[in-house]
C-alpha cells in the first residue's frame, strides 16, 4: 500500500503540467549555461520578428494544441517539425536551430506538447500519446502543403517521441533526426523511482507504470525506442554530447534500423547544448543528413 502512494505522488510530480515560464531562465555569467541560455533567449527574439503564425489541431482525445508556424518565403518545399522536450518552452527550445532551418530555406513548425505552454493537457505522456498528437501534426502539414518534404527533429523527450514514430506510415516524411533521445518510458520511472526511493524502489516504479498504462491505455513495452526502430521506415540521424555517453545505444539502435543510419557525438557537450556548443559541426551534420534524405 505504502509502495503504491508512493508511485502515486510520483506520477503526478512528474507527469503534471509545468509552468514553462521557468524553462531557460537567465543565469549568472558564472553559470557554465550562461552563453547556451544568452543564445536561447537573443535567438527567441530574433526568430519571433519573422513572418508566424498559431496553428491549432484537436488530440483524439478533444485536446487543443498549438503550435508556432514559420513559412518561409525562400521556400524548398521542406518543412521541419520541431518536437521539444520534458517541461520545457517550446518556442525558446527551438529558436536557435529554427533560425538555421528558416536560413536553409525551410519552413519550420514548432508545436507546443499537450501539457505544455498554449496546448490543452493535465499530463505528459512521455510520447505514450504524444506519437498520436504528432501524427495529426504531420497531417496538417500534409494539408497545407501537400508538396513539401517533412522532416521531423526532436530533442530529449521530443527525440524519443521522434523515434516512437519511426515504424509509421507518414506521408511526405523523408527523416527523422533524435538529440540525445528519451528512448524507454519503463527505464524512466525506473531510473527516477531509484534516484528518489532508493531503497524498495523497485516496487515504487512498479506501481507507477501500473498507474500509467491505466491512465494513458498505454502499454509502456510499445514504447522501446530500440523495438520501433527495428521497423522504421525512415533514415535517422542520432546525436548527442559526448558527456552523454551516448555512444553504446547509439551503436544499437544503428545497428537494428533497415533504414540508413548516421550518428553524430559533439565534443565536450551535455544534454540538450550542441547545437549552441558545437554550431558548426552539428550544422553541417543535420545539413549533410537532409541532403540525403531530402534528394
């Protein structure tokens, strides 16, 4: 009993709406984020002055969600879907590589998660829903325009949830690109259950994916990034910061894809920073990549 409040406490601190306002808040000059969150914050700016606009969509579940639009007027009939991480702000997430994607000539879509920021939700599903949300996202793309290529890049959780869509039918999808992926819902509450209860913490992580399945009518064994892409039907590119240590799954997930696979580890980078850290050398990945798979 004792095991099961305890999944249930936490199950709501993890998964319950955040307030998004505290995402990239600025930091001190000492701080060792300071010149990724300088980035983050000129870059929401400078990308917020172009031409945009809100895009709605409905969830199978009668969830407005909401994304930001970015056309392009030197347009190569490419869009990019940009799909942000745990708790965090969408638009800030996503300026800095969304500025690089609109000077590539592609138009670039930033949709705000369920539960996040402008979208309807009471709780992040780790891509257990989300896959199906960014199933309709691709749709309206589809529907607005129906010649483009789509590309789909996401970043931590976004990346997982990149990666939960490998193995689907999506028109017009030509890749995916997954940052330093979320990769398994079940290791999720493992790994936070251990780190909060140590002790016993295996029944608490028991316990709360009890609670997630029945929630979400969600099976967390679907959700095994390395599982889907043994079936995907797209050509992946995989980064991540060599802090990360990365590298092993990385190898697993090259090696079980049918599809092409390119792996990208940038220098002295942790989770999430990158494409702030190693600009050139990402950059020149993710364009060597497109040009692959866009062709």
């Amino acid at each position: 009993m004792f095991d099961k409040f305890k999944a249930d406490i936490l199950f709501t601190q993890l998964l319950k709406r955040p307030d998004i306002e505290k995402a990239y808040a600025m930091v001190p000059p000492t701080d060792a984020w300071y010149d990724t969150i300088t980035k983050v914050h000129n870059s929401l700016k400078e990308i917020q002055e172009q031409p945009h606009e809100l895009l709605e969509i409905t969830s199978h579940d009668n969830l407005k969600l909401k994304g930001v639009y970015y056309p392009n007027s030197n347009s190569k009939n490419v869009t990019v879907i940009c799909v942000h991480g745990y708790t965090s702000h969408a638009e800030r997430e996503w300026a800095f590589p969304g500025l690089f994607y609109l000077s590539q000539g592609y138009s670039v879509l930033i949709p705000y998660q369920r539960a996040h920021g402008l979208s309807e939700g009471k709780y992040i599903t780790f891509g257990a829903l989300e896959y199906k949300d960014m199933l309709n996202w691709v749709s309206k793309i589809n529907e607005m325009n129906p010649d483009d290529a789509i590309i789909i890049h996401g970043l931590s959780m976004g990346g997982g949830i990149a990666l939960d869509l490998a193995d689907k039918d999506m028109k017009n999808v030509k890749g995916i690109i997954a940052d330093a992926p979320s990769v398994s819902i079940r290791e999720f509450f493992e790994n936070v259950s251990k780190d909060v209860f140590k002790k016993g913490y295996e029944k608490v992580a028991i316990c709360a994916i009890e609670r997630f399945e029945k929630e979400f009518n969600a099976d967390v064994k679907d959700f095994e990034c390395v599982d889907i892409v043994s079936k995907s039907k797209y050509p992946i590119l995989l980064s991540a910061g060599s802090m990360e240590n990365m590298e092993e799954l990385f190898d697993t997930i090259k090696g079980t894809n049918p599809c092409s696979t390119d792996v990208i580890i940038l220098e002295g980078c942790n989770h999430g920073n990158g494409m702030y850290k190693q600009t050139e050398q990402y950059q020149n990945a993710i364009k060597d990549f497109l040009h692959k798979a866009i062709k």
